[in-house]
C-alpha cells in the first residue's frame, strides 16, 4: 500500500495533491485488494529486442517488414463503433503478410503479432537487423468530420531526410548506420554526406512503391484524392531502407470503417499491397 501512495504523490506532484490524495484515500479504503502496477518500458541500453519469426522458407527471397501500427497501451484512433485503430491494423497487416507469402515471392516478418506495445524507433531497427527489404507501417486514419475517408500513403519528406542524416552522422558509433559500410572511419563531413545519398536513394524507392501501390489499389480500395504524401515520421527513418507508412482508411468514416473491419475489405487491401510488391521487386532485380 505505501507503493501505490508513493506512486500517486510522484505522478500528480505538490500541484495536485488534492486530487492525489483523493484517489489514495479511495485506494486505502480497499487496503484488502492487491494491486499490479504496469509499465511499458523499451529494452535497456545496450541490450537489442528479440527478434520476430520470419516467415517464409527461401533465404534469397526479398524479407518485408510489416508494422502493425500502435498495440497495447497505445489504441491508436478511436473510429465508430469503438472500433480501434491497433485492433484493424493487425487484422489488416496479418491478411497483407499472408497475401504475400501466398506469393512465394518474399518472406515476411512483422514488428508485432499481438496486442502489445512497440516503441517507435524498435520498430524500424528491428527491420533493419533483419536486413529487410521494404517496411510497410500499417495504419488508420481518424477525423472529426466524418465525410474524410480514402487511403493514403505516406513517404519521408525531404526535409527531414537531411535533418535525419545530420543526426546519424553525430553519433558516436556510426558502423551501423548503412548496410555494409563501415562510418567510423570517415570524418563527420563525409559520413554526412554518404548517409544523405544513400538515404535520398531510399527516399526514391520509397516514392516508388508508394506510386505502385496507389495505382494497383486504385479501384480496389477507397483512395484519397492525393493518394502520395510526404511527412517527418520516425518509422520511415531508416536511411537505407525503403519505407511507407499506409493510412488504410479513416475508421471514423462510416462506409471505410465497415470495408476496414470486413475480411473482405482487408483481402481488397492485402492484395492491393500484394500487387505492388510483386511489381517493386520485379523492378528492382531488372536494375541490378
């Protein structure tokens, strides 16, 4: 009991003690009942997450990172019905995965397989030590007026590529920063440089598929009007890895709130997805 006091008074702090004692004089009045006190905590400096299961047998096979947005004790948007935007992504990114491995033409992990949460920054580390190929961050969208509806898809903006490589570049350990190229022995000048190419490069292949995937979900899903955008967001920061964020549909929406919580609905997207990333490979081993 005196845990759960100490709890209360650090958490509401002398501006609140009216409030905090409140709630501990209601919390001392169940003395007899016992309490959990749970906190999300991201994994200990210098210690990485466990990795997630690849599916998918074949090693030379393209890997797709899949991220279900949000999980645990981030709802994410909050749509009609109580619908909640962590429960729709995984459903949606769970039907995206299959699509793609009934493919046979990549392998597939994904950032979360249940309700639990996932700090930002975990999410695309993790797909860059598994050497991934393409990250896709699954999301819903959510607005007051209840006419916004149609999917988007977001690609990092060029602002915040060289705001991002001006960062990588000051850390202290740089071997990592880009697949297969050791920073460290460059000056501070040059590593900036190369991380800025080869994340403009990423930036390119980004809007890339972000463009494939607009044209081969046209017709099969509700689309905004300007289906490609560009944002500052922390999941699609990796530098040397492609990445989008899709915003599925406004789950405030009534009409893409009924196709995102219909197993149709999320077949229509999966394969919409599944499409363009046959074509986004395809194109990149003609390349090479």
């Amino acid at each position: 009991m005196e845990l759960l006091l100490a709890l209360f008074a650090l958490w509401f702090g002398p501006h609140q003690q009216p409030a905090a004692a409140g709630l501990a004089e209601r919390a001392a009045a169940r003395e007899g009942q016992r309490y959990r006190v749970l906190i999300d905590l991201p994994p200990p400096a210098g210690k990485a997450a466990p990795l997630p299961k690849i599916y998918g047998d074949d090693d030379t096979r393209p890997l797709v990172m899949i991220d279900p947005g949000h999980g645990g004790r981030d709802p994410g948007a909050i749509g009609i019905d109580r619908l909640r935007e962590k429960d729709l992504t995984l459903k949606t990114a769970r039907a995206i995965g299959n699509a793609l491995l009934e493919t046979g033409r990549v392998r597939v992990a994904y950032t979360r397989e249940d309700d639990r949460f996932v700090i930002l920054q975990e999410r695309y580390a993790v797909a860059r030590r598994l050497g991934a190929a393409l990250f896709l961050s699954i999301h819903c969208d959510s607005a007051p007026d209840r006419e916004a509806g149609g999917a988007s898809v977001y690609t990092l903006s060029e602002t915040a590529s060289d705001a991002q490589a001006a960062r990588l570049a000051a850390r202290e350990n740089r071997a990592d920063i880009l697949a297969g190229m050791d920073l460290n022995r460059q000056t501070p000048a040059i590593s900036s440089i190369l991380i800025d190419l080869a994340q403009r490069q990423t930036m390119e292949q980004s809007a890339a598929f972000a463009r494939l995937l607009g044209r081969e979900a046209r017709g099969h899903i509700p689309e905004k009007a300007m289906f490609h955008r560009m944002a500052s967001l922390i999941v699609l920061k990796a530098p040397d890895m492609p990445s989008i964020l899709f915003e599925t549909g406004y789950i405030s929406n009534p009409r893409d709130a009924a196709f995102l919580n219909s197993p149709a609905g999320r077949v229509q997207i999966a394969q919409s997805v599944a499409r363009a990333v046959r074509i986004y490979f395809a194109r990149r081993a003609q390349i090479r």
